[in-house]
C-alpha cells in the first residue's frame, strides 16, 4: 500500500511517497516558488533526480507537476496514481474542531480555510493544496487531514486558557493551541519503544528544537502543556522569533518603532530570535561559529536558549510530579550536541547526569546519551512526522 504525504506552504508543496509495506521512502521532493514563478525538485529511492524549473501559478500546477513527475519521465516511480492508496495532508491549525485525524470532505476544507484568521501563513495555502488534489487526483483516492494542533487537544484547561476576559475564549477562541504536535506524538512513541517501556507508564519532556522549537510535556502519552501558545510564536527563543516576551514591552516596542499590529508581528516572527540578538543569522550553526570566534551576542543567544529550555524542563517535571526522560529531536535536538551537552548540565537535582562520550559529535541518530547511574534518561530522538502522517492515514482508510 503506498501513501503520498504532503505539507503545503503558501509557495511550496512538499511530498513523500512512502510503501506502507515496509515504510520506505519511495520518493520525496518539493514544488517551490508557487505563483512566483516555480521549481521542482525531487529524488528518488534509488538515486535519480530531477531538478526542473516550472510554471506554477496556483497549487493546481505544482499538483499536476508532482503528478507528471512521479509516472512519467526518468525519474518516475509508478505508472499511474490509482497505485495510490491515500493522500494524507499536514495540516498546521485545527483549533477545538479537529482533535484527531480525519477524512477529507468539501465541508472539512471549508472549515480549514475558515481557521486561517488563526493560522494565516498555514492554513490557507492548506486549504488551497487540498483543493488542488482534489482537481488532480483521482476521484475514489481518500485524502486524510492530520492536525498539528491534534495532539494537543489533551492539555487541561488550567493549561490552555490565558489570563484574558473568558469572553475572549468564547467569542474569538484565544487559548493556548500548541504545535508541533505530530513530532512531538511520533517522538514520544518512538522513545518509549527504544526504553521498552509503555508509554502510558512515562513522563516525558519532549523538546523539539529547530528554527521553530517547541517544548512538550508528555504524560501516559498524552500532551498536559507545551511552550508555544496561540501561535508558534511562544514559547522559546527561535530563529527569527521572539518566543515569550511580556505584552506591555511589546506595545511599548510597537509604538516607540510607530508599527502597525501586523508590522510588529512581522517584527517578532521574522526579525527577531537569534537573528535580532545576535545581528548575525537564524541559523544556529552559524551562531555556534560566531561564539567560537569571540561573538558576544551569538553567545547570548546560546545561553538564552539554553536557560529557557532548562527552566521548561523543570517546571514540566514539577507538572508532572517526576520526570522519566528527555528526549531532543529537530534539526538543533538532533545534532546540536554542543546544546544537549550544555542544557543537561548542573540538573544533577533534577536526576539528569550526560553521558558526555555518547553525546559528543552524535548528529541524527536514535540514542540515549544518559549515564547509567541517570535517574532520568536523556535520548536523541530523530523525528519523522511524514511517516507518523502516512500511518495515521492508513488507519484511517483501513476502518473504512
């Protein structure tokens, strides 16, 4: 049985084309540069590729152009796409409506696109991309939404609500939502099978550390809190986010620059993080160069990011009442050893003591990198939110 997974942006369409047989990656690529002008890229299991510059108006074009791609040409995979058995969708925003996943219908698209005031850089182009598949793929192919936001669903209301008016819950939906939901999901289960223990029996803090980081406490398997908020814009410092700042300081900082609401959103999701502080870049890799070489800013930017995490940790264990594991995923948890190394050290209070040799260089495999006399294990978890999506879709289409 074969799955096509697709993560839609507002210019791009990525994909994977997995065999649910043995969960291998038969190809994967990327649509770029929608209604700009438009590129594809794409690879397969076997070493071809194809890199071809395209006319991409809409995400109807990128479609058919992945279409195209995968049955015919060099580079193809399958003859036609009735080997497709189903189509599963990320899909960043979900609210309260979706807290599983679920099976695409006309209404279902409507309601995505309507949550978009919530979600504007996602959902939309979301709700484009499921329109677009929906003129190019055959007719009695399923497509599946799994939500970000999903996983999530479990936090307590003593977790998700502000301090705001109640009213603005219930009028204008503002709460904690959380993201990264699908990772943090695929990660925690992965864990608990490499521990061998069942995850209902675990305490987890999960943190998901990339340009966009997200920290998650995973109780029995279930999400009780997380660090991003009503937007991704909470939480940790990030590449070009702020992550938590006190409101006042940003009406103060809008109206010292004279922004308007959305310029000073723009300013903290795009111009802010590592690259505010550190003048240098969002890449952390970057930053790390920087602080090797004297840069006093790229080494604030460190230790902020580093101090946040810890105080994330702490308090979610205090949450929890214990703390069986933490695990790193994302591309700054999954090879930045230098981060893991930094933020496991002094938690001796807490049970957390590194096994430096084993997290020393170790970049993108599964591992744990605790001592054997630490009372809480530490992994490297690398994520793998297409396949989780490509088995929530099977599951889904098997009940049918």
């Amino acid at each position: 049985m074969i799955i096509l997974v697709v993560n839609a942006g507002s210019s791009s369409l990525k994909y994977q084309l997995i065999d649910m047989n043995d969960e291998s990656v038969i190809a994967k690529g990327n649509c770029d540069r929608i209604g700009i002008d438009g590129h594809i890229s794409h690879k397969t299991f076997d070493g071809r590729s194809l890199d071809e510059d395209c006319s991409f108006p809409t995400h109807t074009e990128a479609f058919m152009k992945l279409v195209e791609t995968l049955t015919t040409g060099d580079a193809a995979v399958i003859k036609s796409m009735d080997e497709i058995s189903a189509v599963g969708h990320r899909i960043v925003q979900g609210a309260e409506i979706f807290d599983k996943t679920t099976l695409v219908t006309d209404e279902v698209i409507r309601q995505i696109d309507d949550l978009q005031e919530l979600a504007p850089v996602h959902n939309h182009p979301h709700a484009l991309a499921l329109w677009a598949c929906k003129k190019v793929i055959p007719e009695n192919v399923p497509q599946v939404a799994v939500f970000d936001t999903a996983f999530h669903q479990t936090m307590p209301p003593k977790a998700f609500m502000y301090g705001l008016p109640y009213e603005d819950y219930e009028k204008y939906h503002v709460r904690k939502y959380g993201f990264h939901g699908t990772s943090h999901r695929f990660v925690s289960a992965a864990l608990a099978e490499a521990m061998g223990r069942d995850i209902k029996d675990l305490k987890i803090v999960s943190c998901h550390l990339g340009n966009g980081s997200s920290i998650t406490a995973v109780e029995g398997g279930k999400s009780i809190d997380t660090s991003m908020g009503f937007t991704p814009l909470d939480g940790i410092v990030m590449g070009t986010r702020t992550g938590s700042v006190d409101p006042s300081a940003v009406t103060y900082v809008a109206e010292k620059h004279g922004f308007t609401p959305k310029e000073m959103s723009d300013y903290m999701n795009k111009k802010s993080g590592f690259l505010g502080v550190s003048g240098v870049s969002s890449d952390n890799r970057d930053i790390t160069e920087a602080s090797a070489h004297g840069d006093k800013r790229a080494q604030l930017v460190t230790e902020m990011l580093v101090y946040e995490i810890k105080k994330y940790i702490g308090s979610y264990a205090a949450a929890m009442n214990g703390l069986d594991a933490v695990l790193f995923t994302g591309g700054i948890g999954e090879n930045a050893y230098d981060i893991r190394e930094k933020v496991c050290k002094d938690m001796d209070f807490l049970g957390i003591k590194l096994d430096e040799k084993a997290n020393d260089g170790l970049r993108g495999k599964l591992a744990r990198i605790s001592a054997d006399d630490s009372k809480v294990e530490v992994w490297v978890v690398p994520t793998n939110e297409e396949l989780l999506i490509a088995r929530d879709t099977l599951a889904l289409i098997s009940q049918k």
